[in-house]
C-alpha cells in the first residue's frame, strides 16, 4: 500500500467513497423512477430537520457502541462479529438488574448498576470467546458468530418463560419503573427551561461520546493500547517483545463486549424501558462497516456512526414519502455505502495517490 | 385592514379544509417486522387492504417496519401525516400503539393479535388459532398411516406454542396413541424467512416415521410443503390457503383469517361504526377455519371430513373445550 498521509486516509478517502456510493444510489433511484435530488434533499431533510435529529443521533448512539466494539479488536486483529449477541447479554444484564433490584433500592443506583451490568455481561459473553481463541486456538470468527445464535436462544427462552410479562402473549419484559430509566434528552431540555422534538434520544448518546474518549485513550495513551496495536501489528513478534499476548486478547475481547453490551443501555434503558426480543436488530453487524468505514478510529466511527444514523432515519422518510421508495431501496442504499467504503475502501486509493503525488513531488 | 382580511380568510380556509380533512377516512397499515409479502400472516392483512382498497378506491397508507424503535416512529408519523386510523399488525406493535393511542383520543387504532389492551379508541383482534389447529390435529391423526404426526413452527414463541397445542389435542382426540414430533426452525426472527431450514426438518420428522407435517412458520412454511411434496407425504398449511401451493400434497390449511379482521376495520371506520373493544374470533366467528377446495377434495375421505366437521360442530357448540395455551403457558400433556 501507497504511504499517503494520514489526514487523507481518514479524511479524503471516506468522503470520496461516500459520493460515489451517493452516485451509485442516485443511478438506482432514477432507475425506478424518481428525481434523485428531490430524494437526496428528502433524505437530508428526514435525517436532519429538527424534529429527526434525535431519531438520527438515536441510531448514531447504537452504531458508536457497536463500530466501537468492531474497532478496539480489529485493533488487535481479532475479528469479533459477535457484537450482536453480546448487545443481547448487556440488555439482559440491564432488565435483571432493573426488574429484581428496582423496588429495592432508590432510581440512582440501580440504574447505575443496570449500566454495570449491560457492561459486565456484554463483557463476560465475549470473553469466553476470547479465553478461546488465545488458549485453545478456537478462531474468534467462529467462536463469537456462535455465541449470537446461543444469545438468541438463551434470550427467546427468557423472554418466553422465565421473565416474561404476565397476561400477554408478546415475548417481553414487563416494563420497568419510571426511575430506573435513563433520561431522555427531550425531558433534560424541558428541565433546563428550553423545548426539543420528541425523540427517544437519551443520556447513552453522552454515554457513547465517552466511551469514544475512553477508547482513543485506552488504544493510543496506555501501556495496554501499545500492547493491543502491537498483537495487532504481529503477533510473534509482540510475544517475543514479552508483550503477556494470551491475557491482552482475552481482556481486549472483554472490552470489546462490555462497549457492544453498552449499545443496550440506549435500546433497553435508554428507549424501549423493557427487554425485548431482538432489539439489537442487525446494530451489531452494521458496527463492523462503521468501524471500517471510521477507519477503527473513534474520531472516524464518530462520524461513520452519524452517517449511518442519518441514512436509517432518512431512509425511514423516504418510505413515507415515496411509493416507489420501499425499505428494501434504503437497504441497497447502505449496502452501496458499505460497498464502497468497506469492500472497495482502497480502490482508488492508487489513483487519488498519484493525483495527490504528482502535485507534491517531496513526497515522490 | 387589507391584510387583516387576507389573514381571516386564510383563516377560515384553514378551518374548512381542516373540517373536511377530519371527515375524510385515511386509513394507514403497520405491518410486523418481517416480510409484507410472507405468503401468510402480513400478507393476509395486505389481502384485506387489497380488497377495501379496490372497493372503495380508497388509499391505505403502509409502512413495513425493521426495528423496534420504528414501532411508534411510524405510527406517530402516520396520524400526524394525517392518518384517521392506524392498523398494527402483530403482539409487538402493543406497546407502541398503546402509547399512541393515548396520545391521539379523535383517531382510531386496531390492532391484530393482542387483547390486553384497554383504550376507548382501539379495537383489538385474537384469533383461537388452537380451535383452528385442533381440527386440522385431527385430520392429521385420521389421514396417518402411520401413527406419526409433525409439527414445525417458526419462532420458539407463545403464540406458536399455542398453534402446536391445539394441534397436539386434536390429533390426540382423534388416536389416543398417536406420536406427534415438534420443532420449531429457530430462535432468531430469520426462523419465519428460512424455507430450508423447515424443509430439512421436515424432511427430518418424515424420516422418523411422520406421514403428516403441519407447519406453522411462516414463509418458512413452505419449505415444509416442499419437503412433503417431494416425499410424497402430506403437508397442512397455515393462515392463509395454501392447499394450492402444492395441490394433492397439502391436506388442508389452518385458515386464520386476518384479512376479515383487517377488511372489517377498514369497512367499519368508513361507515362510521368503528367500536372498541376485543374481537376474539374462533371457529363460530369464522375467523378461524379448515380449508377445502378443489385441490385437497381428493385427500378428504368422507370419515375424514365427518370427524372434522363434527368436532367444528361440538368446539363452536361449546361441548369440546379446547385448551389455550397462552392462558397459563401450559400444555395439558
């Protein structure tokens, strides 16, 4: 690969995807017959207006957590695509620590543990995965793609027995109490004296701006970070480097499960204030093309995370706007901006680098 | 003086067309997380709206969710968009439709499968798909030779459970000694989208010695008429009709009909009559039913369709009580 600068790879680069995938879908929506423009100046609006922003940021908040959780491994060159079921464990982890303690001790602290519960499961579901990998040379892909069809299982026999609702058919929770619940952010604007749109954006998206701190910290400015990009870079020669490479996988598994398990503070504490089945709805599998798409950079999974918010929420507009618009088009329309930002994220990259070369000759 | 005049006019405009937009009827659908073209339950609700639509020439306007926060999303946008009534399709939508129900007292609300519910301006459809499935448990029993029947559900949920249990007790009514072998194709919402998957096992329940498979999995359903097909078994289809999709193969199919239900609101809220309140429609509402047309007449032996329509006959009649699963989550085994 081309040395290029940096701020290209992260900045030019994904934007250059990011139009031709816009080109790309503008093809297919004049194809079915509507005005490209009209739709992309629909989609921006639906993403954007004042009224869709909390929708927007909403979504953004689960893709942070989850292109988080695809990034601090990818970091280390594990492949955890298990974020969706680790996102089921951390709302697991939320619902039993709201419905069992709720009653038991004031709002405040249990929610704070429901917090360190979405956490600690997510954490947990991923680092047996992890133990499995580094110790007994299970392949993580596998491993972790397994454990979303056990959390899936584990969470329909809950959700259907155990601690189903009682007196209805539906596979949820009961819901919980109105203080275990974190604020939305439409209510924190009343009370400081000021009126947003309603939105079931709440205190996780803060939550999440945090955890992408914590993350850049954690990777760039510890001793553990060095060690995580150095398994990454090679892992025999981080072993020779006496970097511990076994218990630094595990831990970085764990870390990454507690991020995805966090994805359910937003759904389960945040939104939905009961567990259901499958809330984690393809967020955990989306994370991994934010994380591409970011450049497994929180500044980059910032905006990816945003970018990926806005096309669902905007594309949930077109579906009422347009006939001819249905939820499959939307789907095509981030599957083209998965394509060329993930797949095909280097192929103009010989291209753009001898346009940027030849009018910088110090670098040729 | 001049632009106050303009601006009581644009008043008065504004409450006229704001008085003839709240008569107009503008109906909107919310189909369950899923497929709207399933080939079973979603697309027995877009059947009803077919019908009302090309009826009356009148509109409905849909939405096919994809995740939970969608749910009130869509309908919040549907009435302030303008919708009169909003349809939810599926147990999920409750919680959501409750909310928005609550939020809007002038607009109508319905909704299929839940009964829980408790609000002036919204009606509620159930459906006794264990009476449904009780009947074709016993033309299962009756048309095995070999004192094995199937099961293959879609989701591992309540609401399947309660379809395998009236099934179990028909065909149990019908031979004390039958064997009827369970699965379910998954714990995942792809479980109603995964025709292999029910194929194989039905394919798998055939080899165990199953002459009779009856499905109640959705799309995934017709991978289990497939595997029947080939095998040169029976297949019993659900929801909607489906003896067609593999005419001499499919026994008969548990009718559920959710497009009536769909038809009757949409019909109701034009004339006027919309009323709150549960439907709870079983085998006396015909809202659940046994299908016989032309391509199962010849797999219907006359005891066959005596027994059945014997035991309809004693269900709507009240002498034969069938269980509910769904009323304690239990079986009676």
């Amino acid at each position: 690969m081309t040395n290029l600068p940096r701020w290209f790879d992260i900045g030019v680069l994904p934007l250059v995807n990011l139009a031709l995938a816009l080109l790309a879908t503008a093809v297919v929506v004049a194809l079915v017959g509507e005005d490209p423009l009209e739709v992309l100046a629909v989609l921006l609006q639906g993403a954007f207006a004042p009224s869709s922003l909390g929708y927007t940021l909403y979504y953004a908040t689960n893709f942070i957590f989850t292109g988080l959780a695809a990034a601090i491994a990818f970091q280390a060159r594990l492949f955890n695509i298990g974020a969706e079921g680790q996102a089921l464990l951390g709302g697991l982890g939320v619902a039993l620590a709201c419905l069992s303690l709720e009653t038991a001790l004031p709002g405040l602290i249990v929610t704070l543990v429901a917090i360190a519960g979405a956490a600690s499961f997510g954490a947990a579901w991923a680092a047996v995965p992890g133990w499995l990998q580094a110790y007994r040379g299970s392949h993580v892909v596998i491993t972790t793609i397994m454990f979303n069809f056990l959390a899936s299982g584990l969470m329909v026999w809950l959700l259907s027995g155990p601690i189903m609702r009682a007196g209805q058919g539906s596979p949820q929770t009961r819901l919980f109490g109105e203080t275990v619940r974190l604020p939305a952010l439409h209510d924190i604007a009343h009370t400081l004296g000021f009126e947003v749109a309603r939105s079931p954006l709440n205190l996780s998206f803060v939550f999440a701006l945090l955890a992408s701190t914590a993350v850049w910290v954690l990777i760039w400015r510890t001793k553990f970070g060095y060690a995580l990009r150095a398994i990454g870079h090679g892992e025999e020669a981080a072993r020779y480097a006496g970097i511990p490479v076994r218990r630094v996988v595990v831990a970085v598994m764990a870390i990454s499960g507690a991020l995805a398990g966090c994805m359910a503070l937003n759904e389960v504490l945040g939104a939905q204030h009961k567990l259901v089945l499958n809330f984690s709805a393809g967020y955990g599998f989306t994370g991994i093309a934010v994380a591409l798409m970011g450049r497994n950079h929180p500044l980059g999974i910032l905006a990816a995370g945003l970018l990926f918010g806005a096309l669902f929420q905007g594309g949930a507009e077109l579906n009422f706007e347009f006939e001819t618009i249905t939820h499959e088009l939307t789907l095509v329309m981030q599957g083209l901006v998965i394509l060329f930002s993930g797949a095909l994220a280097y192929m103009f990259t010989p291209w753009l680098a001898r346009l940027l070369l030849t009018q910088r000759p110090d670098h040729g | 003086m001049g632009s106050r005049f303009l601006t009581i006019v644009a008043m008065l405009w504004a409450l006229a067309t704001g008085m003839a937009f709240a008569e107009e009827f503008k109906p909107a659908v919310v189909y369950d997380l899923g497929s709207k073209f399933d080939k079973s339950f979603n697309e027995g609700v877009w059947n009803g709206v077919q019908k009302f639509s090309e009826e009356t020439g009148i509109k409905v306007a849909e939405f096919q969710i994809v995740n939970e926060t969608q749910r009130e999303q869509a309908m919040r946008r549907l009435v302030e968009r303008g919708a009169t009534m909003v349809i939810a399709v599926g147990f999920s939508q409750a919680d959501a439709l409750d909310a928005v129900a609550a939020d809007y007292p002038d607009r109508q609300f319905a909704i299929i499968d839940v009964s829980w519910l408790d609000r002036p301006n919204l009606r509620q459809y159930v459906f006794k798909e264990h009476e449904g499935s009780y009947l074709v448990g016993i033309a299962a029993a009756l048309a095995s030779k070999t004192g094995k029947v199937g099961f293959v559900g879609g989701m591992d949920i309540p609401l399947i459970r309660k379809f395998h249990c009236g099934y179990l007790q028909g065909a149990r009514s019908a031979n004390a000694d039958i064997e009827v072998l369970q699965a379910m194709t998954g714990t995942t919402p792809a479980a109603w989208n995964d025709p292999t998957k029910a194929s194989e096992l039905a394919r798998s329940q055939m080899d165990r010695g199953a002459d009779v498979v009856y499905h109640a999995a959705g799309r995934s359903g017709i991978g289990v008429i497939q595997a029947a097909a080939d095998a040169g078994m029976l297949a019993i289809g659900v929801d909607s009709n489906q003896n067609g999709l593999a005419p001499g193969f499919v026994l008969t199919s548990m009718l559920k009909r959710v497009d009536v239900a769909t038809y009757q609101t949409l019909s109701d809220g034009l004339a006027g009559t919309f009323s709150s309140g549960v439907h709870s429609l079983g085998l006396a509402e015909d809202g659940v039913d046994w299908a016989q047309d032309e391509h199962n007449a010849g797999l219907l032996t006359d005891e066959l369709t005596a027994a059945v329509e014997e035991a309809k006959d004693a269900i709507i009649a009240g002498n034969i009580v069938v269980h509910d699963y769904m009323s304690d989550s239990n079986c009676p085994d």
